[in-house]
C-alpha cells in the first residue's frame, strides 16, 4: 500500500487475489466492520481451501487404484505367459 491507498485497492491489484475476496474487503472497509471481516474470510477461504482438498483426494484414490491395478494386472499377465512359453520348451 503506497500513497494511503486503501487495503481492496492494494488487494484488487494483485492478481492472486479472487475478486470476492476484494469486493468483501472493499465492503468492510466502508461500514469499519474490517477486523471481523478479515476473520470470516480466513474462515471462508480456509473452508473452501479444506473443501478443494478434500475433492481432490477423493478423485485421487480411484484413480491411484486403478493405475496400481493395472500395474500388478500387468505384471501377473507378463508372469503366466512367461509360465505358458516353458510349459510349450518343454514339450
């Protein structure tokens, strides 16, 4: 913050910021209700931030089986056909 800006003007030129986020500090800022404000939107962006995590995990898990699936599948066909060609030397 330069030149007494206010903080959603600070927070609004950065892009890493989500503009709810922005618009919430903006309003905050004009009713003075900014300390409360603050901690409800940590509290806001902490649950999203748990709920983004959390769906990721569970899309993660089949999809790790599936891959270890298809791994050991491979392994178990690569061993019975090597089985298959002695059983066929040692005839």
């Amino acid at each position: 913050m330069q030149g007494g800006s206010s903080l959603s003007a600070a927070a609004g030129a950065s892009p890493l910021l989500p503009r709810r986020l922005v618009r919430l500090l903006a309003l905050a800022e004009q009713t003075a209700s900014l300390p409360q404000a603050l901690l409800d939107l940590a509290a806001l962006m902490e649950r999203e931030r748990g709920q983004t995590l959390d769906r990721a995990l569970s899309l993660l898990t089949p999809m790790l089986t599936l891959f270890l699936g298809t791994i050991i599948g491979t392994i178990f066909a690569s061993l019975i056909s090597g089985l298959m060609s002695l059983n066929d030397v040692a005839m």
